[in-house]
C-alpha cells in the first residue's frame, strides 16, 4: 500500500514538473509571437514612412545657367553633395563635361515622399 502512494505522489509531481514546463513554454512562444508582432509591424510603419520615389522633370537652360546653378535649385535633400546631384544631372543627360547651352533641355532628377 506504501508503494502504491509512493508511486501515486511521485506521479504527481511528475505531472506537476511536466504541467509548469508546458506552461514556461507556451509562455515563451507568446512572448516571442508577440515580439514578432511588434517588430515588423514597426518595421513596415517605417518602410512606409520612408518611402522616397524618384522622379525626373525637363527643363528649358537659360542664358547664364550652368549645371552647378541648376543643381542647387532642384536638389533635394536626400542626395549628399551638389557634385553628387551634379553627376547625376550629367549622366542621365549623356553629358560629358559640365558645358550646356541655353535654349536647350535637361532631364532633372528629384525625389520625393509620396
């Protein structure tokens, strides 16, 4: 009869250490669901929020226009240096040397938030 009880309370227990580690680890795997959540809930708040579109416009050169004149009027703040704008300007112009002529036109990049 004393092992039968011995044995019921050594189950018990059994039981008992089984039933707190399920628990322990239901509660870890919220936790981490929920970490999850927050995460990349925030991360795609802030991909949103810093979604930068690039754009182009034409313009016309005037007489006493150059291209480091251009590039601080329609440069914007995300770009480093006007000599980086600069660059740009010339590349997608096919432009070589920083010579332009009035009357002609430009594609001017910029960008923008949405």
């Amino acid at each position: 009869m004393k092992n039968g009880k011995y044995h019921t309370i050594k189950d018990f227990i059994l039981n008992w250490k089984i039933l707190i580690i399920l628990l322990f680890l239901l509660i870890l795997l919220i936790s981490f669901m929920w970490a999850g959540k927050l995460l990349f809930s925030s991360n795609h708040a802030a991909a949103e929020e810093k979604r930068l579109c690039k754009s182009y416009t034409s313009i016309e050169i005037r007489p006493g226009d150059s291209l480091w004149s251009i590039a601080a009027e329609y440069m914007t703040d995300d770009y480093d240096s006007v000599q980086e704008y600069v660059r740009e300007i010339k590349r997608w112009n096919g432009l070589e040397t920083d010579e332009i002529h009035a009357g002609r036109f430009l594609i001017i990049p910029y960008h923008f938030y949405p």
